[in-house]
C-alpha cells in the first residue's frame, strides 16, 4: 500500500509542476506587461523599466519561472497589489470559507443524490425511477448562479426566511459554527448542492442497477437473505465509487464556487478570484488559482489511494 | 421458456439491405419522445435568436427611463422591461443570438482541435501520445469552471476571449475521449488488417479510424453544449463575456439582479431561457446516446 502510494505521488510531480506553469503563465498571457496595471499612468519609462528590474520581468522567462516556483515552495506566493497584504494569507483564509461551504453543499448534495439514486436504481422504470432521473438532470442542467438568484428572491426577498448574502452576521468574514452563521450558509450551500446530487444520483442509479443485475444478489436470494441483507451488500458494493465521486465534487465545487459566492457574496476563494480579476491583482490571482488547482490535484490523489485501499477489487499496479 | 426465446432469436435474416448503422440511429431517435421535444425546443430557440430582428417587437438597445421595470404582461411590454426600460422580450429574442453563439462555437471548435490531437496522438501512440496525454492531464488537474474564469480574467473581458478560454476548457476533454476511442480501434484486427494489404497511414485514419471514432465524440461534444452554454453565460454573468449594452443572457441576469425585489420574475426571466436551452441539449444528447448506443 505505502509503495503504491508513493507511486501516486511520483505521478502526480510532473502534472502538480504543469499545473504551476499553467497558473505562471497565466499572468504572462494578459495584454501587456504585467505591470502596467498597477504603475501610475505618469511613470516615465525609465521609472518603468526601474521597476520591471526590481519584480524581475526583465529576466528571460524560464527564470523568471524558476524563481516563482522557488518561491511558491517555500510558501511564499508574493504580494497582493491592492491591499499590500502577503498572497498566501488573504487565499488560505478565503479557501477556509470556500472549503466550509463546498463541504456542507457535498454532504447535503450526496445524502440526496444517493438517497434519490438508490430509489431509481432498486425500482428501475418506476414513477421513482423517472422522477429521480428526472432531478439528476435539472441538477446538471440548471445555470446555479441562477438557481442562487431565484433561491434568494423566494426566501430572502418574498418570504424574508433568511438573509440573502454574506457569511454572517454585520458583514462577517469568517465562518463559525453558531446559529446566526448557520442561517448565512443554508442558501448557498443548497444551491451548490443541487450539481453533486444530479451527479451523484445519477452514478448511484448506473451502480445499483449494475449490482442488482449480477449473479452474486441472485445467489443471496436464492440463500434466502432478505431485503434487507440485499440492500446492505448492495452499499458496500457501491460505497468506494459512489464515495470516490463525492469527493471529486467537492473538488470541482471548491474550484466552481466563483459563481455561487459571487450571487451570495460569500467571503470565499470564488469571491476573492472575482476580486482580484477586477482589480488587475494578478499575484492574487495567480495564487488563488494556484492554491485551487493543488487543492484539486491533492484531492485526486487522497481519492484515488482510499478508493484503492476501500476496495479491494482495484489493482494496486 | 427456451424454445421461444431460440425461435425470436433465430428468425431468419432480412434478405433486403438493412438502412445502416447510422439510419438506424436516426430511427430510434425519432421513436424518442423527450429527445424529440428537446430537439423542438432547440429548433425553436434557435430560430427564434436567428430571426430575432423580424419578430421582435421592438428595438433591444432602446430604453426608457419613466418605463423602467414594468411587470410582465404590461401594454407594450409583454415580458416586461428591464433596468432600462427596454422591452425585455426583444432582449430575450436578441439575446438567444450572442448565448447560443458563445455556448456553440467553442464546442465546435474543440471537437475540430480537440479529436484532431486525440486521433493522432492514439494513432502514432508512442512518446507523442505519452507526451500529449500528460499534458492534458494538467489541463484535468483544473475544474472547468475554474479554468475557463481564470483564463477569461488573465485575457481580459470580451466575445473573443470568452470563446477562447472555453475552447481551451473543452479541448483537453475531447482529445481525451477522441484518444482512448482511436487506441482502442487502432489494434483491431481490419485495421491490421487493412495496413497488410497496403492501405497508407492516411488511409486508414480516414476510413477505419474516423468512421468509427468520430460518432462517440460527437456524442460526447453534444454532451458539452449544455455545460458550455451555463459556462458561457456565467463569463457574461462575472462581467468576463459580453459587455453591456448587448443583450445577452448572463450578462442581462448580471444587470437585473438589483430588481429582485421590485420585479421578481422579470429579474429571473434569462436565467430560465439558460436553463431551457441547457436542459434541452442535455435531453437530446442523452436520446443521441442511448440511441447510439446499440450496434446494428
């Protein structure tokens, strides 16, 4: 096991260190220099080569490269240019908010979907069946910063049941779990919520039929285990992929959420992405997207390995 | 039991030509009553932003301030009018144009580029497949969502670069597919077959290799317009897409989300034509599919 984790982590290098190259070169893909966007409109272009020397944009891009990623590895992702303040702070504690939300939005996301997927896979071509598989594709289907908009009109404007953006209370910025935050997260984390249950629904309706279908239920009956005894081989069967797929949605809600935060004004990595775009703080957003992607990649890996050690039908190779 | 179901399964073969895989497909398709409705609803969508200019009933961009957010069904403004006073229902017709065209084109494009990469690099196979495969990885490595705002906002807003990030969203996901599909043909035995008895590579990647991988990735482009199309109307929606005054949906759900408390349901009208649109791709790509699916 511990071999073919490290064997994981080999293979995962090469894409981490693509990844970091992808978010280095996003800075160099905007129209012109980097910094035009942030020196005065009076600076003569001796003050701008000045400063080109002291952030190092007159290097040949390659080093440029490797001192960025130098620095990255050390934990330094530079300095936001709008508010002054180290990168890597103002992103982990935006990333803490995201992470919150995205995990309750997963959590409720997968109770539903796997809930409605177990119903449509055990009663195929049932009104259950239709009406889960029915809700699997609304939930992948609808724009959710509009489904955010429309939850929003009906429960904070029409009803006034909860407050319709922000984390808490007075304009909060931190999450905590006490009552008055939890009435901020229950709109944004139903609404990001609704793409992992299609997806998930869906996954576990194809596992269940699948696993109805095979000889090995067939010989339980035949043996004479009940309902129930079936049921309980049918999860275990199910879990390590339907568990696998949550937790890539967590990954892919933490990395989507810009839309959603931004409807809700959630003080997430979303939001700060949106920020820093607006604002032209490209270490910002070089950051964000970088601690994201890793996130991402990290993710995949834990998911990969506990899929690896839940089920041991997988081959370690 | 047996003997009847050897009896159907034995019936003696059609001694005419049967109508071919692809006719078959249609066939079953047109038996499919939710695929056929999603296929009208995108008819009707599209003809409608196509012939926007004759049937809208007034001008998009020309608003009123003292007729500002009128509800809908008022005189004159039969969805209502919008921040501006313009007519919401011209808008919703004009708007269909810029969507559809920023949710469609980069698809297409990425089924151009994206198969072209995957069949050449799972024909050659070797280190050029190695090599194109791990770089696709790091494409994967990046949720689409994230990926196409973090490209949309290092480009700057605009039509242009809206496509352009979410064509390179798209692209890593077609050439993946168009890869295992062209690897897995490639070992077939007609087409060893075909190369003993002289065909060139050229040859062999037009008639045996496209003729069977085209389909599944055309399929699973299909699959992408409906991601795309919230995709791209979420740029607009961010201020990343279209800029105003242009009507376009995102970008008219942007504007009109400070009226959810004057007009509700004017303020969600755009939403709903995204996610009809987006519904009904997704509808008819899954019929194509499931129609797809069985050979012969």
């Amino acid at each position: 096991m511990l071999l073919y984790i490290l064997k994981r982590i080999v293979y995962v290098a090469p894409v981490a260190l693509g990844v970091s190259l992808v978010c280095f070169m996003l800075v160099h893909l905007a129209p012109g220099d980097p910094l035009t966007a942030i020196m005065p409109v009076d600076a003569t272009a001796e003050q701008q080569s000045e400063m080109r020397t002291i952030y190092g944009f007159d290097r040949p891009l390659p080093v440029q490269f490797g001192l960025w990623l130098g620095k990255v590895l050390t934990g330094d992702l530079g300095v936001s240019i709008a508010t002054g303040r180290p990168v890597l702070g103002e992103v982990a504690r935006a990333v803490k908010n995201s992470l919150i939300l995205a995990a309750v939005a997963t959590l409720i996301g997968f109770a539903l979907g796997s809930f409605f997927g177990f119903v449509a896979g055990y009663f195929r071509n049932s009104v259950m069946d239709r009406l889960a598989s029915a809700i699997s594709v609304l939930g992948v289907s609808v724009p959710h910063y509009w489904l955010g908009m429309v939850m929003v009109i009906i429960f904070s404007a029409q009803l006034n049941w909860l407050p319709p953006t922000g984390a808490g209370p007075g304009g909060s910025a931190d999450w905590r779990p006490d009552f008055e935050h939890l009435r901020y997260i229950i709109l944004p984390a139903i609404t990001m919520s609704v793409i992992p249950m299609g997806i998930i629904a869906r996954t576990v309706r194809a596992l269940v039929a699948d696993i109805l279908s095979q000889e090995f239920v067939q010989a339980l009956r035949a043996k004479g285990l009940g309902e129930w005894g079936v049921f309980k081989h049918v999860v275990t069967n199910a879990a390590p992929t339907a568990l696998a797929v949550m937790g890539l949605q967590l990954g892919y809600l933490l990395g989507g959420s810009i839309l959603i935060e931004t409807v809700f004004a959630w003080p997430g990595a979303g939001f700060l992405l949106n920020a820093a775009i607006f604002q032209r703080d490209l270490p910002l957003l070089q950051g964000t997207i970088l601690v994201l992607a890793m996130f991402f990649v990290s993710l995949n890996l834990i998911v990969d390995v506990a899929q690896t050690a839940l089920d041991p039908r997988i081959q370690r190779a | 039991m047996a003997p009847i179901a050897d009896s159907v399964a034995l019936k003696p073969a059609p001694t005419k030509r049967g109508r071919g895989y692809w006719g078959s497909v249609l066939l079953r398709l047109r038996r499919d009553p939710v695929a056929m409705v999603a296929l009208a609803v995108i008819l009707l969508i599209v003809l409608a932003a196509v012939f926007a200019p004759w049937i809208a009933p007034a001008d998009p961009f020309k608003g009123s301030m003292i007729r500002r957010l009128r509800p809908i069904g008022t005189p004159g403004y039969l969805l209502g009018s919008d921040e501006l006073g313009r007519d919401m229902l011209s808008r919703l017709l004009y708007g269909g144009r810029l969507s559809l065209f920023l949710g469609v084109m980069p698809v297409i494009l990425a089924f151009g580029i994206g198969s072209t990469i995957g069949i050449v690099a799972g024909y050659l196979g070797g280190w050029i497949n190695t090599v194109t495969m791990r770089t696709i990885d790091v494409f994967f490595a990046f949720p689409s969502v994230l990926l196409a705002i973090a490209l949309s906002g290092a480009l700057g807003a605009g039509i242009l670069n809206s496509i352009v990030s979410l064509t390179v969203v798209f692209v890593p996901q077609i050439a993946r597919v168009a890869e295992s599909v062209t690897t897995q043909i490639r070992t077939r035995d007609y087409v060893e077959a075909a190369r003993i008895s002289g065909a060139s590579g050229f040859t062999i990647v037009r008639v045996h290799v496209l003729g069977n991988v085209l389909g599944p990735i055309f399929v699973y482009a299909t699959s992408l317009i409906s991601v795309s199309m919230i995709l791209a109307s979420g740029l607009s929606f961010l201020g990343l897409g279209v800029r105003p005054p242009e009507p376009e949906w995102g970008l008219m759900l942007n504007t009109l989300r400070t009226a959810i408390y004057n007009q509700p349901l004017v303020a969600a009208l755009p939403g709903v034509m995204i996610f009809l649109t987006s519904i009904s791709f997704n509808l008819f790509s899954d019929g194509l599919r499931s129609a797809m699916e069985v050979r012969q």
